[in-house]
C-alpha cells in the first residue's frame, strides 16, 4: 500500500514486484477512498485522503506498508498486537525486495500464518488472512476461545470418523455455480438409479465391451455421473466441493467444466488402455475429481489441510501438496502393482493427468484476462467482510 500523502517516500513508491504468494500475477495498485468507517470503495483514480494498495488480482492478497494497517482506519486491529507475535522464516519474499519475510502464527485456536517483513515492517495477507487478523488481535476475537475450543471439537469428531480432511485456509471466493451444479446433477443421476428410471450398469464404462463393440464408447463419459451407493456419491461430492470452488474461482465456469468433463473422459481411456479389469464396470466421478485435485495441487500447492491422524488422533495441517501428492502416489502405486480390481486406479491417474496438463494452459489464458482488465467490485472482494465489533461487556469494576 502507498499512501498518497507522501509520495517523496522510497516505501510508498508505487510496487512493481510479482505476487510473493502466487507467484501467478505482479501486484496491481487499487485506489480506494473511505466514505465511512470500515466502508472503503474502489475509485478509478488515486483520491486525497484515500490509499492505494498493492494487491493480487489472482490470490486477491494484499500487501501493506509499515504503520498503514492503522491509516486504514481499522479500528478492530490493534498494531500493538502485532508486534508482540514472534516470526519464524517464511518461503515467501518481501514484494519491496529485503528477502525473505517472516512468518507470524495468529493466536486463534487453528493458528492461521501471515507474513511480516523484519527490514519494512510491511504485512503480506492472504486473501482470508485479513479476516483471521481483525479476528485474533481483537478482544472480542480473543473471547471467543470456548466457541472456538467447540468447533474445533466438532472437527475432530467428525474427522475420526469420516478421515475427511477440512480446508481451514482457503474459502471460495464467489458462488462456485458450476461446482453446485455439476453437485445436483450427480445427486439427480444417483436417485434416478436408485429408482429404476436409469441402469446405472448401461451408462458404466467395461473396458472389454468398449473394444468389442466402440458403440459403447459413449460409456467413457457416462460412467462419471453414476455411482454405486451414497457413500461412494458423498466422498465424491465432499472432494468436488473442497477443491472445486477455488480451482473454479480461476479457471472460470467453462473451462472448470471442461476440466471436469475432460477428466472423465481422460480417465476412462486410461482405465480403458491399462486396466487388467476388462469385465469389471467401472463409474464414479472420482477420475473427473481427480482432475479437478491437480488443478488444485499446481495452483495452491501451500494452501492447508486440517486433518486428524488415524490411531494417533492428532489434528494436524497438512500443506496440499503433501496430501495430494501422497493420495496420487497411492493411486499409482496400486494402479501397477493391486489385484484390487473394484477401484479405477487408472481413471483417477488420468484424470489427474488431465488436470496437470491443462491447468497451466488456464493460468496462462488467465493471466492475460487479469493483465487486461483488473476489476475489483469493491474493497470488500481483497478484504472480505470484517466481524462486526460486539458489544463489551461492562467492566466488572
Ligand atoms: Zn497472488
Ligand atoms: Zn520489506
């Protein structure tokens, strides 16, 4: 952020530097002008009195300059609040170009990062992280420590006994339409199976009755909307909804549609080419989702994972690319050496396949859109909407 007032000083120079967490886009400069307290709004043109500040357009993180968290008038941050947290290294450089920046763990119960530089004092947040910030340097957000003792409890419940990992630090931005509606649609085609009105065992993909008569190859789709019970269409839906939002939130409605249609078909010609399971039926979204998980992988590979360890039931937060580089080498694994025919391997390694090749061909095509025309509805699309103050209780004395 730079403010206008003093434009002499060599920090508030305007930044030309590439995004320190995406690395996907150089940071643009978004004026904005306060008409109230906690209410600030985009203007074309740097305005007296108003700030600019360096963000993402891709990650929407923002970087602010030293002292300049305060000249946004946030009364919920306390400044003095964050320089008693206490930093360790981080992989992620100061955009002002001191080196590496330090990361500072927030004291909220799921511990959210944010990154310091120890030359500027500048701030990097994450497109969620302002929202944390406002939170835990708050009183108000500190008091919430049995709530959030409750919530937490309730993760861990529901991790021992489903093993679902949870995304902490990487909310959707926007309505993911194609997300919910490729979600109604695999619910639709399960209750239709369910009820006879379709066969489920027509619309799946048996790779030996492909090759005898190609007619079937309309299978290689098909078989992705079509599942074998509820929990088989749960997990599938859960990972859909997990990753499917943020990749969605870049790549746009179409292109994640293709993403999720091209990981289908993908995936059933690799299962189709490589399957020792020639008689076996395969369907399932799972290939397809697979596809969406890569896209995922390459472009937040650092976003984490909450997840409870079975038999030590410890919560810990595991990095996505270690998650989803140990599920795909699983799925390899057992593609080549598991007698386990019931399971696609090979649908899943296609489909991730597909998902590792055509996402960097998005993020190009993305890159140029963002470059063209960065366009933010408001200060709230960087911030998110901050907690509203509570009411104090009064003082007991
Ligand atoms: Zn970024
Ligand atoms: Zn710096």
């Amino acid at each position: 952020m730079s403010a206008p007032a003093s434009p002499s000083s060599a920090e508030s120079a305007a930044l030309s530097a590439q995004c320190p967490a995406c690395s996907l886009h150089a940071l643009v400069p978004v004026h904005l002008r306060s008409d109230r307290p906690h209410h600030w709004r985009q203007t074309p043109q740097p305005v007296a009195g108003g700030m600019t500040l360096d963000t993402c357009p891709v990650c929407f993180g923002v970087w602010l300059d030293a002292g300049e968290i305060d000249a946004l008038g946030d009364a919920e941050i306390d400044p003095a609040f964050l320089k008693t947290l206490v930093g360790q290294s981080a992989n992620r450089m100061c955009p002002r170009g001191h080196g590496f920046m330090m990361e500072h763990l927030l004291p909220g119960l799921l511990r959210t990062p944010i990154d310091r530089c120890p030359r500027c004092k500048g701030l990097w947040l994450d497109g969620y992280e302002r929202h944390a910030l406002a939170r835990s340097s708050t009183r108000e957000g500190q008091e919430d420590q049995a709530v959030q003792l409750a919530r937490r409890g309730l993760i861990w419940a529901a991790q021992l006994l489903t093993h679902l990992p949870i995304e902490v630090e990487n909310p959707a931005r926007g309505t993911p339409w194609a997300v919910y509606g490729l979600c109604a649609l695999l619910v639709g085609m399960y209750i239709l199976s369910v009820e006879g009105v379709l066969f489920a065992r027509e619309w799946a993909m048996v790779a030996g009755q492909v090759v005898r008569e190609p007619i079937h190859a309309y299978t290689l789709f098909t078989h992705a909307f079509f599942h074998a019970d509820w929990f088989h269409l749960l997990g599938n839906l859960y990972f859909l909804y997990v990753f499917g939002d943020n990749v969605e939130h870049l790549f746009g409605r179409r292109r994640f549609l293709l993403l999720f249609v091209g990981g289908a078909l993908v995936g059933g010609v690799l299962q189709l080419l490589l399957s020792r399971a020639t008689a076996a039926p395969v369907i399932g979204a799972s290939g397809a989702i697979a596809g969406v998980t890569a896209a995922y992988l390459w472009i937040f590979p650092r976003a984490r994972l909450l997840q409870t360890i079975p038999f030590i039931y410890i919560q810990v937060k595991i990095p996505a690319w270690v998650y989803l580089g140990v599920w795909i080498g699983f799925q390899a694994v057992m593609a080549f050496f598991s007698d386990a025919i019931q399971f696609a391997w090979f649908s899943h390694l296609g489909g991730f396949l597909h998902g590792l090749v055509l996402t960097p061909w998005v993020l190009r095509w993305r890159r140029k859109q963002v470059a063209a025309q960065v366009r933010f509805k408001s200060a709230a699309a960087i911030f998110g909407r901050l907690p509203k103050p509570r009411p104090r209780p009064a003082a007991p004395h």
